[in-house]
C-alpha cells in the first residue's frame, strides 16, 4: 500500500545549491500538489497540477519549479535554495471531483 | 476574512473528556468538507468526511451547517492517543486545491 512516495526524506543543503524533490503516487489520481509546512504553521500550497501536462502556481511559488512528469510523478525543484526555503515538504495527490487528499510522508529540507 | 478558520487551541483537556472543535469558511460554493489529523512532524491524515446529514465514526462526529459556514468535531471519551492538531479542510469546486484551516491543537492530559 504505498499511496504517496516522496524522496528523499531528509536533506541538507547549502545556500545556492540545486535540489529536486521526487514525488510518486499509485493512486491512480489526476491531481498532485506541493506544499511547505514551517515550524507551528499551517501548510502553504507551493504548487499543483490538476492533471497530466497542466501546472498551476499556489500561494507561495517564488524559488520553485515543478515538472508533472507522467500521471504518477510531480517533482520539485529548487534551483538556488536559500535559507528561507528549510522547511518540511509535503506531496499529496486527490482523485476526481470532492475526493480528499493523500499526503506523502514529507521531505524535511534544511538550507545553511 | 480568511477561507477557512479554525480557533487555534490550544485545547487542553483531560482523558475521558468531551471537546468540539469549530471552523467556518467563507466560499459559500464549497462543496466538499474534511477534517484531518496532523501529529507533530507528521503528514496530515484524513480523520473523516463531513457530509450534510452529518456522520459519525466511533467516537468522532462531524457537522455541517451549509447556510451557517460552519463545520464541527465533536470527540467523546478523550484519548491521549487524540492528541494532535486538527485541520478543517474545504473543497471550493471539483477540482480546484482544497483549502487546509491553520488547525487546531489539541493536548489530552492523564
């Protein structure tokens, strides 16, 4: 029972550095989204692609870029990572119309 | 006024306990209603729908009052096992992102 996959679960990074956050489901489903959670806050939507070949800015999306690779796979990728940019990040995808999310277990990235 | 709000907590109640949680939103075309459960450093998980009539599962009951904006969780017989934050989640349309409430803490104390 997979679900959600995200690698890699923990990372650390130098200012500046490039980095892809892979994410995988078996769902099935159309939808996938990124989003960042900081300490003792709420989660923040980075990006989503509501199906195949479509992408679409969320709330917080400057310093990122997102490939939706097939139906199961949506990467992330910071090109120069920045300190502000630690954070714990999560993929979920959805099914059609008022399906809930599934949540991957999160990638926790930390930036020197 | 934001899309969905929840009152922060924290709750801190003791085991065996009865709490409800609230959290109104602002899109009256919402169409889907969730709450989920986040334990610390954890992903959120789904707890439960939230449908119309109102649903029950175990010891856990959501409500909805569409013409108030309004959703409710009511936990009875408090665990410390219930101890996490609580998240009010809205579907604005089919297929649109889902708008996730800042949650709710909740400590169960022995």
């Amino acid at each position: 029972n997979a679900g959600v996959t995200q690698t890699p679960k923990f990372q650390v990074l130098k200012t500046g550095q490039s980095m892809t956050l892979q994410c995988a489901q078996d769902m099935n489903h159309n939808s996938m989204y990124w989003y960042r959670q900081d300490p003792g806050m709420g989660l923040r939507l980075i990006y989503y692609s509501a199906s195949e070949g479509t992408t679409d800015k969320g709330e917080v999306p400057n310093g990122y870029n997102v490939s939706r690779l097939n139906k199961r796979e949506f990467s992330l990728r910071l090109e120069s990572a920045a300190p502000s940019q630690t954070s714990v990040y999560f993929c979920a995808s959805k099914g059609q119309g008022g399906q809930p999310q599934h949540f991957g277990d999160g990638t926790r990235l930390s930036i020197l | 006024r934001k899309e969905v709000e929840q009152d922060p907590g924290p709750f801190n109640v003791p085991e065996g306990a009865t709490v409800a949680f609230n959290c109104t939103y602002s899109n009256s075309a919402s169409q889907s209603f969730f709450w989920y459960r986040q334990d610390c450093r954890k992903e959120p998980k789904l707890l439960m729908s939230v449908y119309s009539s109102g649903n029950e599962d175990g010891r856990f009951t959501a409500q909805l009052n569409r013409a108030s904006q309004y959703i409710s969780l009511l936990i009875r017989d408090s665990k410390l096992s219930d101890s996490a934050t609580y998240l009010c989640v809205v579907s604005p349309s089919g297929n649109t992102p889902l708008v996730f409430g800042k949650g709710t803490r909740l400590s169960v104390i022995a």
